[in-house]
C-alpha cells in the first residue's frame, strides 16, 4: 500500500463520521455545513516494500458543503459531486486527484534500494463511485459503505493505472467516541508494477539485488483501523483526537520483487497520530 492509499484507507473510514454525525442532528441541522481538519505525524515504510520506517507529517481533512462531502486524505483528494439528504441511502460520485511519492526521495533505508536511483512523481487522476446506508448493525448511527476508485498517472512516472475497491465501517461509541474499519485492496496495471517493483539487468548489476520483472494483478490487501475521540464532548464541533493503523500485505509479483522479498518485507505497517478540529 502506497502511502497516499494509506491515509486514504484511514479516511474512508474516518469519511463516514461527517454522515453518522449529520444523523444524529436535528432535522433543521443534519445538512448543516461541516469541516474537519487534523493534522499530526504518521509512521510508514520507507518505501512500498520496506522492512524501515520513518515519520512524517500527516493531515487530513473532511467535511461536507452545501451538501458537497469530500475527505483530504494525505496526497488524495476525494470529492462527492452527488447531493443527498442525510437519511438517505448514500450514493457517491467524482473526482479523485492524488500524488505517488514512492522512492522519489533517496531517504529509502536500503542502500540496494538507494543504488536503483530515485524514480519519478506520479499525479494520479481518476473517479470513484460508492454506496453507504447509515443505520445498518450497532444502532441508528452506524455507517457501513462500499466504494471503488480508479486513477491513471498523467505525469509520465509509471504511466498506468491503479483501481481500488474498499469497504468500511464506522459507528459512534457516544457523542464523543468514533471507531471506523476499513478492508482494501489495489489492482496495478503492468506498467505500474514494472516501474516500482522490477529490476532490469544494469540496475540488478549497480545495485546487487537479482533482475525481476514484476507484472500487474492485486498488489496487496489491507485493513485499517480508526479511532476519534472529542475533545470537546460533542463529535460534531470542537477539538478531538484521532489515530489510524493499518496493516497491509504486499501479493504475487510485488511480494517476490528483490525490493520486497531480499532488501525489505511483504508486510507493511502504517500509524498515525494527531488532533482535529471541527466547525
């Protein structure tokens, strides 16, 4: 799991508050305008494959505007183009804009990894669509949604394409507790896995890690988990608290690629940790 689909993971977790919020208002209040912002520091691997960690920055942000839902997730930009009531059976549409940052920096933790040089920033465009009903299992409040999103470089980096399905649960503890879940996966085109996971015979000989070429499928499969807590005794409105960890397992051609399987690790871990504020 590249990092932008990390925190998006996390978020399409924390994106089902701003609905099971509106639910608990009033009628006059439930398609009130919302935002919430956060901002904190986030623990992942070096690169998609490392056995290394480091920290940086993380910020998210969601929120709904003259009935407009999107979620600021780290490098993605989710935006909902349909307008719905917050009663309703929730249908989502539009546009996904987001950046690939993975091994554009030398900073990878592995000096084989280092030696393959550092590649291209990706800027992934595409669209989403989903389903979500509030009020489902735990109570009249509970979120669960379902939603694929599809992206397509259009920077020149891997040229090719990346389709993510996910599906996710969040549910409101109190006024002042929230708890999310989130099951995903990404499915690569080949070129997607030749750029980021293969290793041709020149670069093989400067790094000393074996020639591999990687083919496009289901690159990993991911869970994520999120909690938030109010600060200010209402979900709704002030200062809160949030974390995110997610764990995710590389698959096929991208666990076996010498990046992953000899210099790193085919499971990958990713936490992060801050403070929000809602109005």
């Amino acid at each position: 799991m590249a990092l932008q689909h990390f925190l998006a993971a996390g978020a399409a977790a924390l994106v089902l508050l701003p609905t099971a919020a509106r639910a608990q208002d009033a009628p006059a209040d439930a398609d009130r305008d919302t935002v919430t912002i956060g901002l904190g520091a986030a623990v992942v691997p070096t690169y998609e494959g490392s056995d290394n960690s480091r920290l940086i920055p993380a910020a998210v942000a969601r929120g709904s505007v003259s009935g407009f839902d999107f979620t600021l997730a780290g490098t993605n930009l989710y935006v909902d183009l349909v307008r719905e009531p917050a009663d309703a059976v929730d249908f989502s549409f539009g546009p996904v804009v987001g950046v690939n940052l993975n091994r554009t920096s030398r900073k990878v933790g592995d000096a084989r990894v280092r030696a393959l040089g550092k590649l291209d920033t990706a800027v992934e465009l595409g669209g989403y669509v989903g389903i979500g009903k509030t009020g489902i299992i735990t109570s009249a409040y509970d979120t669960l949604s379902f939603s694929i999103a599809y992206q397509r470089d259009v920077a020149g980096a891997h040229d090719s394409y990346v389709i993510t399905p996910s599906l996710s649960y969040g549910t409101p503890l109190s006024t002042r507790t929230y708890v999310g879940l989130s099951l995903s996966s990404e499915y690569v085109g080949d070129k997607y896995a030749d750029y980021y996971f293969s290793i041709s015979p020149a670069a093989a000989l400067a790094s000393g890690l074996p020639a591999y070429r990687a083919r496009g499928g289901f690159k990993d499969a991911s869970i994520s988990l999120l909690g938030a807590q109010s600060l200010s005794g209402d979900l709704r409105r002030g200062w809160g608290l949030f974390g995110i960890v997610s764990y995710s397992r590389l698959l096929g051609d991208f666990r076996d690629s010498p990046t992953v399987s000899v210099a790193g690790s085919p499971n990958q871990w990713f936490g992060a940790l801050g403070v929000n504020y809602t109005f």
